[in-house]
C-alpha cells in the first residue's frame, strides 16, 4: 500500500503543514483540510492539475485567496494561468528532493501510517533547521 504526501510551503519552500492520505485517493480530496488553518486572503495558492477542481477553486476565492492552478486538459472552460508565478510551484519540488535525502524517508521503512507520520515530521523538522 502506498501513502501520499500533501504540503503547504512557506515561500521559501519550508513545509509549513502535511496531511498523509493513501495512495489510492485523489489529490483533491486533502486540499480543503490542508489548507482550512490557514489566512488565504491574498495569498497565492500554486498546485497541480491534480488539485483543480470548480469546488476547490472557489471555496479558496471566497476566502480571499488567488488561484494559480492550471486547467485539467478536457476542461470545459479552462481558467487563465499565470505560468510565470506558476513557476514557483518548484518550491515544493525542491522540498520533496530534500526530504528524500533522508534514507528513512526515502525508503520508508515503516509500513504504519502513523510511525511513517513521525518520519515525515522529523524530516521536515530538518528542512527547517538546515
């Protein structure tokens, strides 16, 4: 069984919150949790494909946040994109090659969600002191 990571990034590309879900679940379904501690107004939110959805978009435009999610490709009415801050999604790339640094992470050892959790916490607790 596999796990999926969800992070929120500062904009340096620190994590600020994850959430893990099973690998089997769309993106989708973790976005409004991770994100509902969160003051979105004015803030850019950048995410994949795999986070755009009518629903999503508007509940992060009623809180006053910017969308910077390119349209699915069989989108009916496809949204504008700014590729150019779309660009800085790489931020969170970059946290992932971090975090697999970590032979523990990378590998992952543990099977239960719950000690996979303390792996991840760890090592996003080393991204923020290195």
């Amino acid at each position: 069984m596999t796990t999926k990571i969800h992070v929120v990034t500062d904009r340096l590309g620190n994590p600020l919150r994850f959430l893990l879900s099973s690998g089997n679940r769309n993106d989708i379904c973790m976005a409004q949790e991770l994100l509902e501690p969160f003051d979105l107004r004015g803030r850019l939110i950048l995410a994949d494909k795999g986070y755009d959805s009518s629903k999503f978009v508007s509940w992060v435009e009623e809180r006053g946040g910017i969308v910077v999610i390119p349209s699915r490709a069989k989108a009916k009415r496809p949204r504008p994109t700014d590729w150019h801050t779309y660009r800085e999604r790489h931020l969170v790339e970059n946290l992932f090659l971090k975090l697999k640094n970590n032979r523990r992470f990378s590998v992952r050892y543990e099977k239960k969600a719950l000690y996979f959790h303390a792996v991840v916490t760890l090592a996003c607790s080393l991204v923020w002191l290195l």
